[in-house]
C-alpha cells in the first residue's frame, strides 16, 4: 500500500514538472516573439511638441473653467410672462 502511494506521488510529480517544462516552454517562444518585434522609434522633438499641444488645451479648458458665464438669454417661461403682461396693459389701455 505504502509503495502505491509512493509510486502515485512520484508519477504526479512527474507529471506536474513535464506540465511545468511545456509551460516554460511557451513562455520562451513568447518571449523571443516579443524581442524579436522591431522597437517603435519615437521621435523626441515631435513628442515635445505633442505634449506641450496637450498642455496648451489643458491650460485653455481649466482658464474656462473658473470663468462664470453669464448668458444674457433669457428663458422661455420670462419671455411669456413679459408677453401676458404687454398684453394686459394693451388691454387695460384700451
């Protein structure tokens, strides 16, 4: 009994290191595929500039942000009321 059990964990042990082999295997193809990949060249003055086109907006939309803007529409419902009221005193007048 004792030497099935021994048997069984030194064929799990096989199994889990030949498991672990195909595994380091697929790791080593994988990684010779990504070195193997040609490196994107960046262009350190076309960068620069992005990054500072990127500042530019981002100092543009907070300077908007902390303005208040103040519409000089008014709403429906007021222009309404001032019409109902014209219309009163044309009525009152006549």
């Amino acid at each position: 009994m004792q030497l099935s059990i021994e048997e069984y964990e030194a064929r799990m042990e096989q199994m889990m290191d030949q498991k672990i082999q195909a595994i380091h295997k697929c790791l080593d193809a994988f990684e010779l595929r990504v070195l193997e990949r040609p490196t994107p060249t960046i262009d350190v003055t076309t960068f620069q500039m992005a990054l500072a086109s990127l500042r530019a907006d981002v100092d543009a939309l907070l300077a908007l942000a902390d303005e208040c803007h103040r519409s000089d529409h008014t709403s429906d419902t007021k222009e309404a009321r001032r019409l109902r009221k014209r219309e009163r005193q044309q009525l009152e007048t006549a």
